[in-house]
C-alpha cells in the first residue's frame, strides 16, 4: 500500500479535477441527476422518506448512508428539526444530525406555508401586502423574486398597474414579475381581486420548489465529496480521514467537537500521539488532554492545516508498520529493525512536522 504521506499529498495537489472526475462517474452522475430532477417535487416529510432513492442520496450527502436503514429514527431526526435546543438532532453529540435536520427542515417549510395559508386572505391593498413581511418575502421566494424583494416601491407600482411598466433590469426577472403579476392581480383600487384556491396552490408549489432549490446544489456537493473521500479510503483508510479532516478542520473551535466525532478523533489522537486507551478517561479530561496540544484557530490557516495533515500522515504510516516510505525515511531516519519499539514511536510522535 502506498503511504499515506505520499498518497495524501498527491490526492490534495489535484483536488478539483479528482472531484470532478468523481462527479462525472456514471453511478455518481446518475444517481445525482435523479435527486436534481425530483427533489423539487418533495413538499412533506412523508414525500421525501417515501422516495427511497432521494432519501438515501441525500443521507449519503450528509455522512449517514449507514444510518438510512433506520427510517423511523432518521425521520424523528428531521420531524423535530433544529429550531429547539431540545430536539432530537440538538440532542445528540454527532453533528451531523444536526447537519442534516438543518438542511432538509420540513417543519420550518410547513410553518412558514401555514402562517401564508391563514393570513393571505387578510390581504386587502397592494400596500398591506409588501408590507407585510412574511407574506410578501414568503410569496416573492415562491416565484423566484428574492434577489428584488427589498424593490418594494418597484414591485408595488406594477401590482398597481397590473403589469410591468419598468423593467428590473434582468429579462428573467422579468418574466417571473409578470408570472407573479398574473397571480396577484389588484384593482385600480389596489384591492385582491383574482386570488383563489387555484393560484394559492401555485405559491404554495412555487415556495417549495424554491426552497428544495436551495437544498440542491450544498446536497450534491457534499454527495461528491463524500463518494470522493470514500472511494479514496477504499485504497487507504487514512487518506480518507485525512480528506475528511482537511475538510471538517477550519469549523472546529473546540475539542468536545473532536470527541463527538470517531473519525475527526482518529484524525486527532494519531497526529499528536494521544494513546487510544484516553479514550476510556472522563470526557472533560480527553478534551483538556486535546485543548492543551491542540490550538484550533491555527487550523483556520490553510498552510497550518496542511502542516498538521502531514503530520497525521506520517504518524499514520509509523503505525501501520514498516515498510516506511521514502518520505518518511527521510523525516526520521531508517528503521534500526523492521519491528518498531516503543521508543522509536515516542521519539517520532515528538517530531514537529511545523506542527500545531
């Protein structure tokens, strides 16, 4: 197996064409091209649980493939969302629940559609309904209008005028005022005239499409990632936590973050030579052991980020057992036998690889 020093730097030199090649790989590229046409059918929690194929994709997306089997757990996850310090994703140590609630909060959705549905009917002049800020952004989000939500006199004059006498500037945008325009169509008084159940179900579909929109492109993304980091770790394991820590590190900003998660504690315990067994030690004792030899904002900095990757690397092949690497050779010498004893370890876990 080639080293980990040496497959780690190569794989992070080439970075964005690795990842592109992962996406453009057939079962990648058709399993993501399924999710990008049908999640923006999804409008309940139900849809998405009963569509097997999203549902799994986008846990995947998320690190938690090993958990969709578990529906009834996985939905509570997502039914309770992350609004509540109480719920049952806020709850748990392992952030990507928490992760994954927040990116697909179908309570947050239904909320926002109910406070639309109960209170539109209320609308009576186009001045009352731009502002009235939950009705008017829920509404404008629903045809596509955010990026001239704050253009309120703008969008008031045409609702006024019942059409588009000025333009926005945008052709697109335009087309999509005259779409809203047809549904809220006000009088010369400025009063709702043509609003029924019809064309509120259009808003309400519209909203959300638009919000399954946003879930889209962050959900590809770390699907990707994620199939990337895996089929790297199907050659070596430690390359996968490696890439897996190049891209958790810059969020961490203590160690009770590291303790809750396996692979970032992996990743942590290696590099600075924390024993294993610590982890039998009360968990405020492992977080004081990191916390002292670990200083998280350097881990902000791409260049100390990659030092301590290094260092991980070289540690992980020192375990793993001869034969060293050429790079290795020549970071700490040539092995006096091909067992390793407990001083070599020790001298070579105190080697500053410009470390953290």
């Amino acid at each position: 197996m080639t080293s980990t020093m040496i497959a780690f730097q190569a794989v992070a030199r080439n970075l964005p064409a690795s990842i592109a090649r992962t996406a453009a790989a057939p079962n990648v590229a058709t399993e993501t091209a399924y999710f990008e046409k049908n999640i923006g059918k999804v409008k309940t929690l139900d849809d998405f649980m009963a569509d097997d194929r999203l549902y799994r994709y986008a846990a995947d997306a998320y690190g938690l493939g090993d958990m969709a089997y578990a529906k009834a757990f996985m939905r509570r996850v997502l039914e309770e969302g992350t609004s509540s310090p109480d719920s049952f994703a806020n709850r748990m140590s392992d952030p990507r629940y928490r992760e994954f609630a927040a990116a697909f909060d179908f309570s947050k959705a239904d909320a926002e559609t109910k406070i639309f549905q109960d209170n539109i009917r209320t609308v009576t002049t186009v001045t009352f309904f731009t502002h009235s800020g939950k009705l008017f952004d829920y509404a404008m989000k629903a045809f596509g209008l955010e990026s001239v939500t704050g253009k309120i006199d703008e969008i008031g004059r045409a609702m006024h005028d019942g059409k588009l006498t000025e333009s926005f500037g945008d052709p697109e945008i335009d087309a999509k005022v005259r779409e809203f325009l047809k549904v809220y169509d006000f009088n010369k008084n400025g009063q709702l005239t043509t609003f029924d159940r019809t064309l509120q179900q259009k808003t309400t579909d519209g909203y959300y499409k638009a919000v399954r929109a946003e879930q889209t492109q962050p959900t590809v993304e770390r699907y990707v990632r994620q199939q990337f980091e895996e089929n790297e770790g199907a050659t070596n394991e430690n390359v996968r936590l490696a890439l897996y820590f190049s891209r958790k590190g810059p969020g961490l900003k203590n160690a009770f973050q590291v303790l809750a998660d396996p692979a970032l504690l992996q990743v942590v315990q290696t590099a600075l030579g924390i024993p294993k067994e610590s982890s039998a030690m009360p968990i405020d004792k492992q977080a004081e052991v990191i916390s002292k030899r670990l200083d998280f904002k350097k881990l902000q900095n791409p260049e100390e980020l990659q030092k301590f990757l290094t260092r991980f690397s070289a540690m992980a092949d020192v375990q793993a057992g001869p034969p060293l690497s050429a790079a290795l050779t020549i970071l700490v010498g040539p092995p006096a036998s091909a067992a390793m004893n407990t001083d070599l370890l020790m001298s070579i876990q105190s080697l500053r690889l410009g470390g953290i």
